[in-house]
C-alpha cells in the first residue's frame, strides 16, 4: 500500500499566524498523500466573545448552543479552513477545505446527555467515508479538514479535532499505510511533565500499560493515548506525537502496538 | 452533451429560513448535473456590524478591508456555503462547498484602483477551472460555490456572486449543454418595473439592444443583463433570469442569443 500522513494540527498553532506559515511549509514538503485536521478552539472563542456569546466549556469540551454552533461553522469551516487553504495552493498544494457535511465525509450523530450534561451541537462520529477521501487523493488532491461534521438532518455539529483527525486516519487505513501526527505544544509524550527533554520516542501497548500503572503518564495525555491506540488497533501503522514544528515524523514520540 | 444547471440564489433569500428551505428543495428537484452559487452579503453586514466593522459599498460593491475580508471568509464560506451544504445532504444532494480556492477552481487578482477606488480584497476573476468542477460533476457531486476567489498567493479575495456564477457556467459550456439561472427577487425582467405582471418572457440580443434604446431596461438590471450575454457569447446556452421560487427554468425571462 502508498504511503498517507495525516498531520492534525491544533488551534494555539493555527491562530499564531509565524507557527502557522512554519507548519503549512513543513506540511506542504511532506513527501507523498496527505491530509491535514485543524483545530480553531482559541479564535472560536475569541470570535465568540466579540459576539457577546460566552464560551462555556465542560471537561475540555465546549457547550455548543445555536449560537455558539454559527460561530463554530464560520471560524472553523470558513476563516480557519479557508485560510489554510489558500495558503497551502500558494505553496503548490493543492488543497480543498472539507466538513464533514462536504460529500458526506463525515456523518455523525448529536451526542447523547452524558452525566447529565448537554453539549448541544456536539458531534460523536459514526463513519468517515475512506473511500471519497481516496478517490480525492489519487485524483491530487489535499483534504483539509475542519473540526465539523454533520447529522445527515441538515445540522452541522461540532466535533473534536483529534477526533476527526483519528476517524480520517482509521477510514484511510482501508487504502493506504497511514501515519498519523498529532501535533501540538509540547515535544512528545514526556516521562517528566516538566523537562521537555523527557521525550519519550516510542510507546508500545505494553509500555503504556505500564506508563498508566506507574503514573509517568497521566492527566490530559490519557485520551491523547487512549485516542492513538484505538487508531493503532483500527489499522493505522503508527502514531506520532509532537511538537508542531517537528512534524516530519523523526520526532516526538511514537505510538505502535508492539 | 448532457445538461447542466448552475442556480444562483442572491443573499436575500439564503439569509430567509423559510424561503431559503424552499429554494434548496427546488433546487433537489432540479434534474440531472448541477451546480448552485449562493451570495450572503445581509448576513457578512450583519455579522460585521455586531463585531464593530462597518460596511462601505460603492456601486453596489463592498470595500473589503483585511477586517472585512475575515467577515465575508467566515459568513460566505462558513456559516453560509456550510448551512447550505448541511441542508442539501439532507435531502439527498451530494453537496460539496467550495471557494475559489478549494482546488484552485478559480483563480483572481485583486482589483486595482478604479477612478481612485481601492476595493480592497475584492477579486476579479481570471479563471475557473471547468475540468475540476466537471470531474466532481460525473463523481455525482454537486458544487456549492461561495462568493470567494484567491489570488494564488495565499489570500482570500471577495468576488460578486453574479459574476462566481456566470465565470462558472462559462467555464461549464465547454463540457456540458449550460442553463444558468439568476434567481432573485423579482419575477424576471420587468418592461414596466412597478408590475410584477410585466415580465418580459424571452429577450434576444436584438431584443436588447432595443430595449436599452427605448428605455425599457435600465439602472440594475443593465449590468445582469450584460452579464447574462456575456455568458451566452461565451457558449452558456440560455439565462434565465426568475423569481427564487421558479427555478424550475420555465419561469420568468429567458435571456437568448438569436
């Protein structure tokens, strides 16, 4: 099978316009198919707050009324992905903007109360179409993909990057070896929470059964990891978490099953 | 060649919930290949003004600052084009929402100075790109075109949506058989402006001509008008200029060559 790296990207990056013009630049010299997930959270908020709509957020997670779901839709469907896209086609990328809503690529179904609680426009992913985003990429094309999906009701819903980014790579595991990159603010996973030369480089089940039972992990890295071995166990060949502007897959830390 | 229909709905209608879900369910009926081109120019306004940034218009058009170009990049490409999307997938319509920067589908430059006039990010368009749109055609996808282009330099660029439309179906002629529909508020082409009962049902090149002579035709249906001939001397096989609820193509006025 051809290789295909999927590269997620977070919101602090996306919004910080020099990290962003690195990050588009290390993506657009990655060799080969590929997809890029963004975040957009921080600008959302911002946006949000510029609106008199207050931003509230449970477990990390972001309470998505009617009006918070406008604002979602035109931060992270229209300003964020629309600018990464016309940056990516000045580098000679390619590159087309998708929600989930576009062909249908990502249907979802509104979450359910948890705990008692109501997200609201918040969206759990029932199936990413791998073979639509296939078709686009052997046809040359870059999918950029925006932290949305759709109910197949006509309501767009709000949904995880991270989430979006490992149901993509799962989808594209069918058709391609995948390589997926979750990068962010820290360098990788690490085994002292406060020296970023603690890097851990590779992670296997069993490490981490370990890791979890010792307490060298812990925290928000959980789902991080939890997230990364699901995709592992889906068929994707590794994981990479790491630092936004190490995203060539030599760094950071890597996730396999054994 | 097969036939195709591009539909474009103005801003009016998009922003009205009721006539909007009429609009999207003529437009399903709509049989065969098509392609809808939607404008939101109230809602950038709106949102605009509830984020402190004024709206300038000079002839019609909107001086679009780099505050402005943010708003139109959010509201046409985001909350718009992906409300819109969302809908059609609901009812069975392969929608994908595209700007011109989606797999460069159409390329601009920014307008230069006219009579002194800095537009700003507005984009007059070079080229659409009728061999992309039309392999997503035969894919059984449906293009959903915001009024946004890009100068392949990396920046988003606000274009008119009449003109997204006519660029598109001129592009379109050269593979398929091309109605393009103008939809607004009005019946069609009025020969006496205050009877909704006066439309005019064909109009041909000659026809014109007279028309403008006589004074029949005049102010804002002059540049729609030049528009539509343009797009036919460019291969669009007919116009129709109706109401946007009469988009089967057997309403309102039929803009002809001969």
């Amino acid at each position: 099978m051809e290789k295909l790296t999927v590269v997620k990207v977070g919101g602090a990056v996306v919004e910080d316009e020099a990290q962003l013009m690195q990050l588009l630049s290390d993506f657009a010299a990655i060799e080969g198919r590929k997809v890029l997930v963004h975040g957009g959270g921080r600008r959302a908020t911002q946006v949000a707050s510029q609106l008199g709509i207050e931003s509230r957020m449970v477990n990390g997670r972001r309470i998505t009324d009617g009006a918070m779901l406008g604002v979602v839709t035109m931060v992270y469907g229209g300003l964020v992905n629309k600018n990464i896209v016309a940056r990516l086609q000045a580098t000679g990328v390619n590159a087309l903007g998708l929600t989930g809503a576009d062909m249908n690529v990502m249907h979802a179904h509104r979450r359910p109360l948890k705990d008692g609680i109501d997200y609201g426009f918040v969206g759990d992913v029932d199936e990413a179409d791998g073979q639509r985003l296939a078709t686009l990429i052997e046809a040359g094309i870059v999918p950029v993909m925006a932290p949305l999906t759709h109910d197949g009701q006509g309501h767009m819903l709000n949904t995880n990057a991270d989430t979006i980014a490992s149901e993509t790579a799962k989808a594209l595991a069918r058709h391609y070896d995948v390589t997926l990159i979750f990068s962010f603010e820290k360098r990788g996973v690490l085994s002292r929470p406060d020296d970023d030369n603690s890097v851990i480089p590779v992670i296997t089940r069993a490490d981490y059964a370990r890791y979890k039972a010792d307490g060298t992990v812990s925290g928000g890295m959980l789902p991080k990891l939890d997230n990364a071995f699901d995709a592992i166990a889906a068929g994707v060949k590794a994981v990479n978490i790491t630092l936004a502007t190490a995203i060539d897959g030599h760094h950071g830390t890597m996730i396999v099953e054994a």
